[in-house]
C-alpha cells in the first residue's frame, strides 16, 4: 500500500466517523431535543406573567402547530407499528408527510411573525416549528 492509499482510507473512515456523529446527533436533536424544547416552550407560556399581544398570541399558535406537527409524527409512528409498517410511497404516508410539513411549515409562519416582540415563547416556537419542518423534510427525504 502506498502513501496515497493509506491516506485516502484514513480520509474515507474520518468521513464515516463524521457521518455516523452527525447521524446521532440529528436523531437525538429530532427524538430528545425537540419534545422537550415544545414541552418546555408550553411551560413557558402557561408560566408568563406579561400580557397577551397579537405577537405572544402568533407565537402561541406557531407552537400550537409545531406540537400538532409532533402529534402526528407520534401518533404515524404508532400506527406504522400497529399495521407492520407502510409500503414505499404509501398514499396515506405520503398524504401524512404533506400534514405535517403544512402543519409545521404553518407553525413556522406564526412563530415568525411572533417573533418582532419579545415575548414568553419569541425564541420557543420557531425553534420549535422549523424542528418539526426538518423532521418531515427527512422523513420524506427517507422514504
């Protein structure tokens, strides 16, 4: 084996090793991250002391369907497992998938424009909204 062999198969592991860290951490970002970050972004709001304002209500509702978006993430993956999985490009999956990115991408909206305020969820729901907008884009990039 030569020096540009040796090199190219130390290359080719480090980008698997890259690839194989970027993987756990998007999973862990998706499956941990994301339910908390919704879960504590509703604890934000039933917390918050400041008044309402057309902004906090767009926030709120950007949430409110970035957690729609994660319901039916969850409650897709159940029945995925009830029925013994989907088929490859399942109409109903696939009418899913078109669910959710709307959902979210609706959620993504409001958050957006309830970020021009400072409010209890300025940062919470478009962090949340864009999340569960990845997700669908990842799972409808896997199908």
């Amino acid at each position: 084996m030569y020096a540009g062999q040796a090199f190219r198969l130390q290359t080719e592991r480090l980008a698997h090793a890259a690839q194989s860290i970027l993987l756990v951490l998007s999973v862990a970002a998706i499956y941990i991250a994301l339910p908390t970050a919704i879960i504590s972004g509703w604890v934000r709001w039933l917390k918050r002391r400041q008044p309402r304002t057309p902004f906090s209500v767009s926030s709120v509702i950007g949430l409110a369907l970035a957690t729609a978006s994660g319901l039916l993430a969850t409650a897709s993956v159940l029945y995925a497992h009830a029925i013994g999985g989907f088929t490859f490009y399942d109409p109903l999956l696939l009418r899913i998938y078109r669910w959710g990115a709307l959902l979210s991408l609706s959620g993504t909206v409001f958050a957006l424009i309830g970020m021009w305020r400072p409010g209890p969820l300025r940062w919470h729901a478009p962090a949340c909204a864009a999340g569960t907008l990845l997700f669908w884009f990842a799972a409808a990039m896997g199908e």
